[in-house]
C-alpha cells in the first residue's frame, strides 16, 4: 500500500480520542516506530503521546472551555484567559447573553480564516452587559518581574516573526524579552477577534478561525483569545465563499450557529471532555524532539528543526471517560 | 461593517482571475491602499501584482500544466519539469495512458494533504509505457557550475527548514549552496508523489497535494512536482476522511476523477489559460516587501519578515482571454 506522506502528528493538536488514538496509531502506515533490527526504535510524536503519563495531562478550565453548537456538530475551544483576560471575560459574557445564536459563519476563505458574526448589512444586536469596544491585547504587557515569572515553554528553534517561540499558559505564542511582552500565535485552529482598523473596534462579537498555513503576519496585531481543541474539520472543510475575502454571496451559504456555551454552564453529562498535554511536561519536550528528528522507516532525512506551528498540542479524552 | 482580519493577500498564489481581481480589490475592507492625507500611501501585495506589466508575467508551458477534472469542476496543476523531470515524464505517460481517469480522491486527512490513486485493497493498474518505479528526485542535485547557473530567486528571509530560500523554476524551494542541491518547498498546494518506505518505491501514480499548514518536514523526504495553481478549493473543502491517516473509511465517500489531461493535448478553447507572476520580476520582489512590511490603515505592527509559504505566487487570466 501506497500511502503517503505519513502524518501522525500533524492534525495541530487534534489528535484523534483515546480511544480512537491508539487504533489510529496501530493502523498507521508506515509503522513508524520499531523494527526488530533497531537497538532504540523511534517513537514518534503520536506514539510518546500516547504513552504519556497522567501527570503530562490537564483539565481546561471548564470556565475557559466554549462550545460552538451546529446543525454538523460541536467545535471545542479553549479560551486564553492568562493572555487575553479582558477580551475572555466579555465573550464570556456575550455568550451568556445568547449573543451568538442565531448568527452564521459568514466567511470561509481558502488557506486563511472562518469567521462568524453579525452579516454585512445587519445592524449588530444589543448587548446586555457585555461590551462593544475594549482596549487591544494584541500581546500581553508585563512589567519586568511579571515577565521571569510568567510561564512560558521555550522551543529552541529559530523563528522570523519572533525573537523567541514556545507555549504560554500551553499555548503557542511569541515572546519579546526586550520588550517584556508575549502574544499568542497564528497557527491552525487559533481563534482571534476580528476588528475594525481602530485597535478598540471591537470586542469580540465576530470571531475568527485560522484554517490555512499559519499567518503569522497576523500576530501582535489582532487579540487572540483561544484556540480550537476538537471539531477543527466542521470548519475547515465549509465551501469556501465566493465573495471579496471569502465572505459568502448569499445568506443561503451561511452556516447557522445554533448555539455556543461555556462548558461549565452545561451540564456535565453533556459536556466534551477533554485532556490538553502539558507543554512544560517531560513528555511533550520528548514528543517535540520526534517531530525535529523524525525516524522509522520512512523518513530519511530529519529536518533537525521544527516550526512553532507545525507542533501539535495533543488532546485527548481522558481515560476514564474513553472507557465508558 | 468588521470584516477582519485582512486577506488580501493570502490565498497562496490563487488569486482570483483578472477580471473578479480587480472588482474583489476595489471591494476589500479596508482599503489597504491610499488615505488622502498619506504621502505615499500603501500599495499591497494584491495591488502591486494587479498593476504588474505583461512582462512581469509567464505563461507556463502546456506541457507542463495538466488539469484534474471533477464533476465539482478542473483543478489547474502546473509540473516542475525542472526540478524533478523524471517523474514529470512519468506522470505525462501516466495521463496520457488514462491511467488516473475514474480513480478516486481517497485520502483528506484534516490540516495536511489529499491523495487520489488506487484504493487500498485494490490491485493497481497495469500500465502500457509509464513506469513503476523511479529513483528519487527529492532534491535536484546540480554540479557546481550548474547550480550557480540554476535559476533561484532568493528571498533574504531566515528560515528553520533549509539554508537558503526562495523561488526555482518559479516554485516555493529551498537551496543548500554547500550541497549544490536546490528543492521544492511543501508549501500549500504543493503537488508530491506519495511512496512506501523505499525511496524508489513509486512513480507518480499516488499524488497529493498539500492542503494544511506547510509540513516542511516533508522536504527532501518526497519528489514533489509542482504546484496547483486553481482550483485549491475544490480540494481543501473536501470532507475529511474519518479513517487513519484521513483516508475515507467507504467507497462511497470517494470523490471520483473524471479524468486527467495534459493542457497540451486538450483543445485550446478547452484549455484554462493562465499566466503565473514572474519571480524574478522587480514587480514581485516590490509585492514581496509589500507582505513583510504591510502598512495601509488596518496593520499596527509589520512584521519585517516574511515567510516562505506565506509569499503567493500570483496567478491571473491574460487580460485578453478577460476581456472575451
């Protein structure tokens, strides 16, 4: 069987559930770990993952978790609470209020973003509590002290649109420690606050998906607040629309949003649950390290490098709960 | 109306046709060009290639360009008879065999590829003069006097992936002066010929294409040879395949390909005519800087950077074909 390219750890996090996980990992050609003659076989990201420990895993927040319902299925996004708590506590608040019900996802753009919000034309509905403009938190500011103490995951390898990369509060970001600043990254899957050309234009009432190679150009110049967990293809794969930017022609393209919700204001039994690996875990420096020098059988020459965006943050459905 | 962020630039060298070009242009939020009060205002990258001179375009060989039809409509592929030659010639028996026609796309795994070639399971087809088997053309390996005289028009940007990057032949590559190698790039839409572990274990028979976040790790891994270059969304909008490896699990989920012809041999009035931007034209290196330092009234911070995948390639109609 023909089968390539292989891609085991390049779903940008999305691994498939445990319980699928580990059948995926068996059925994957090529076997990319062991082979009978090897004294140290490879192990690739997929497979360490799987082998990780408790102790690599965490709980979202259920009050960082948000579930975006439609008619195809629920998309999981964490929330960056630690990065951008401002802009996290008014879509919280949005979401209370039902604001997004109702809308569609408007645009889909090839190589480049989904997008939700009020249509062209509409008049944005009313808020209760939440608001309609916050000052940017483009990066998180942080005063020199704040800055050595503020969690942040280091990658080794080099980046062109930031002097250091890594995983803020287990995100990908960008930090500047000149400037004592970190932002989160535009990798697939991130989450970020459309605005207007004031950076105070909005504050979170459209939102927007990253889809297509990472546009970092993007970074420091929009609010990002999360990034998906789980649900990533009920987007990616939408039509793409055919209007200016890929916003779509007619409101019969629109996907309805039949709802979204914070995780902790639904009941339990209908929550997702899920583990997010921790990124300053022994685990997922081992499983990087198989993604800048891959081995097995089919890999013959390691990059001897990874690109922040090309590391997935592995998610899983806790144990207990795969094996109900 | 908040329609961001920006995209204007971004669909990975597919930019709309002359014609919807420029309407699209005119009606992007924000205006990315121009204030009253801006002494040189800021042309983007879409502007700067919409005002390119003939010149500044080509006209990619016939033979070179084959079209995968689907009842969705054609995908337009350009081959890079110069970087990987052989199994640009066996990929032309291939078609010219009919060797693809009724064959499915089998394979959309989420954030990384699609594939199309025999199902698993399936005895592949015999073939008449193509081959099965050729060695690799991962890289293009050039004695000395014919890698300095080997086309690359260099961008000055870092990159993580290889020593030197830029444009061969007018494809997203890397370079390596002290091996005298240059190679394709696995930027989005990039075309490679899928293979099992030996590196001579294939011949065009199983393409994919990329159609997630560039997974460079795959360079030098795989012969890639060429790039779509229209048509992207008729691929990255497929449904994902739920099966390992984002096969399709059923037949039925399949989408069949009509047929496969090289431009060559189609009837010129049913041949998609198009001119690709010339990388070695001042135009694009003016458009490139456009993406590393984006100003316009929308952008905050410029990056200074760009990376390599995130440069399109800009494709157009010839106007005189628009004006029809």
């Amino acid at each position: 069987m023909i089968a390539f390219p292989v891609g085991y750890a390049l779903s940008a996090g999305l691994l498939l559930a445990a319980s699928g996980f580990a059948s995926a990992t068996a059925q994957m050609p090529p076997p990319a770990a062991s082979s009978a003659t090897s004294a140290k076989p490879f192990q690739s990201y997929s497979e360490i993952v799987a082998a990780a420990p408790a102790a690599a895993w965490r709980t979202p927040d259920p009050k960082n978790l948000i579930y975006l319902e439609m008619a195809s299925g629920r998309v999981v996004i964490e929330l960056a609470a630690n990065i951008a708590p401002n802009h996290v506590a008014n879509i919280r608040a949005l979401i209370r209020e039902q604001y997004f019900d109702g809308l569609p996802i408007k645009r889909s753009q090839d190589n480049y973003v989904v997008q939700w919000g009020t249509p062209d034309g509409q008049q944005p509905r009313a808020k209760i509590a939440a608001k309609s403009n916050l000052q940017p938190e483009f990066v998180r500011k942080l005063s020199g002290v704040e800055f050595s103490g503020f969690a942040f995951d280091r990658l080794p390898d080099i980046d062109g649109y930031a002097p250091q990369v890594g995983f803020a509060s287990g995100f990908h970001a960008g930090r500047d420690p000149k400037a004592s600043e970190v932002w989160l990254a535009h990798c697939y899957g991130a989450v970020g606050v459309g605005r207007g050309n004031a950076v105070d234009s909005a504050a979170g009432e459209e939102l927007y998906v990253v889809t297509g190679h990472a546009p970092r150009h993007l970074d420091k110049n929009v609010t990002l607040v999360g990034r998906v967990l789980q649900g990533m293809p009920l987007l990616s794969s939408l039509p793409r629309g055919t209007g200016p930017l890929g916003f779509y022609d007619k409101p019969s393209q629109f996907t309805p949003i039949k709802s979204i919700r914070v995780a902790a204001d639904v009941a339990p039994p209908e929550r997702t649950d899920l583990e997010v690996i921790r990124t300053d875990s022994p685990t997922f420096q081992h499983a990087v390290e198989a993604l800048r020098n891959r081995g097995g059988d089919w890999f013959k020459v390691p990059a001897g490098y990874v690109e922040l965006c090309n590391v997935p943050i592995a998610v899983r459905v806790p144990p207990v709960k795969a094996m109900k």
